[in-house]
C-alpha cells in the first residue's frame, strides 16, 4: 500500500467503516429487515421509514441514501448517525421495554466496553453539560425530551421508536467535578450491540451539544 494510500486510511476513521455498512447494506433483504426492526419499507420507491433522535428519515435501498425534510437533522451530516441506522437494518430488531432502565454495566458486554463508554459518553456529558446546567435545558427544551427529577438536570429522550435513554447531570463545584449517567430502557441489549449502545449515548449528547 502506497504510503499516501495509508494516511488516507488511518486519517479517515469514519469513511472506511461507513463503505463497509454501505456494502452489506446493498445486500440485505429489505422485506426481512423490515420484519425484524418494525422499520416501514415502501418496494415501490426501495425506501425505509426510520426515526432517530425525533427526527423522521428516508432511508434508500440499495444504494444508501438518506432523507428528511428538515436540512439540519443530523443524520444527514453525521456519519456515525447513518452507520447506526445502517447497523440497526442489519442486525437489529423490534423490542419491547417493561419501563425499567439499565446503566451501561448491567447489559451484557458493559463490563469489557465500560472504559470506553465512559470517555465517549459520560466524562463528555459531564464535561459539556454539567458545566452549563441553563445551557443544556435549554437545548432539551428544543426536543421532545421529557425532563425528570434525577440529578441537578436530567431528560428522558427517544432514541428511536421503543428505545429510550435518560441522561442525568450532575453539576461540578470546587471539590467535586461534574458527573453524568446515561440509562438505558431495558429492551436495548435485545436490539443493539454495546457498541451501538455507546454510539447511542455518544449520538445523543452530541445532538443536545449542538442545540447550545
């Protein structure tokens, strides 16, 4: 490989893993997928009806595309969001929650990606919200997001349809730093991998993030 080639490679994190999905994504079965994850799918146009982050989707099959009638939604410029939707038609599938909530630990895998779900998700929440309490409700505010009593700020927010997290901030002082937990409904180990379950939190915060 080309040296060029392979600072292009290692310089390009997203991109290289992003080609991939799309690949697989070209080979799936739209109908079972449809059947498996609840996503509509319309043969006549080869489009899937998906919902992220309260924002509704078109997503085209089989070359990859994405639509929404709002120009600033974010899956339509966040490559991490369309792999996640990607990930979900190929390997997810429908769930239902009983109302109970989980941390990360407690789904299986959490212990061996716990490290790494704490510095994407929660030093991150905790760093960019719990330093500007008014900051971040005000960007709930601009969501669907129903606040809770958890915390010193804290917002259920739909992930998609059936899947829920709660984001909890705790806010920093001079002896303590500010802390953040993320919740997960109890129905996300059945549908999304602890990968995907860290692309969650990571997507969530960064929604919220911009909104400020």
């Amino acid at each position: 490989m080309a040296e060029t080639e392979k600072r292009v490679i290692e310089n390009n994190k997203e991109m290289v893993p992003f080609e991939h999905y799309v690949e697989l994504f070209a080979k799936l079965d739209p109908e079972e997928a449809a059947s498996r994850t609840g996503a509509a799918f319309d043969p006549a146009t080869g489009c899937f009806g998906m919902r992220l982050l309260y924002e509704d989707y078109r997503v085209y099959w089989p070359q990859f595309r994405i639509e929404c009638d709002h120009a600033d939604a974010l899956a339509l410029k966040s490559i991490p969001a369309q792999i996640f939707l990607i990930r979900h038609l190929l390997e997810g599938c429908a769930s239902k929650g009983s109302g109970a909530f989980l941390t990360y630990r407690e789904m299986p895998w959490g212990d061996v990606y716990l490290t790494p779900f704490t510095g994407r998700c929660l030093k991150r929440a905790a760093f960019t919200f719990g330093t500007r309490l008014d900051a971040f409700r005000a960007a709930a505010a601009q969501t669907p997001a129903i606040p809770t009593k958890y915390g010193d700020a804290s917002y259920q927010i739909e992930v998609m349809p059936g899947y829920e997290v709660r984001l909890i901030v705790w806010e920093g002082d001079d002896e303590f730093p500010p802390n953040a937990q993320i919740l997960f409904s109890d129905n996300f180990p059945q549908s999304f991998s602890a990968e995907d379950r860290t692309v969650t939190g990571d997507l969530v915060i960064t929604e919220l993030k911009r909104r400020m």
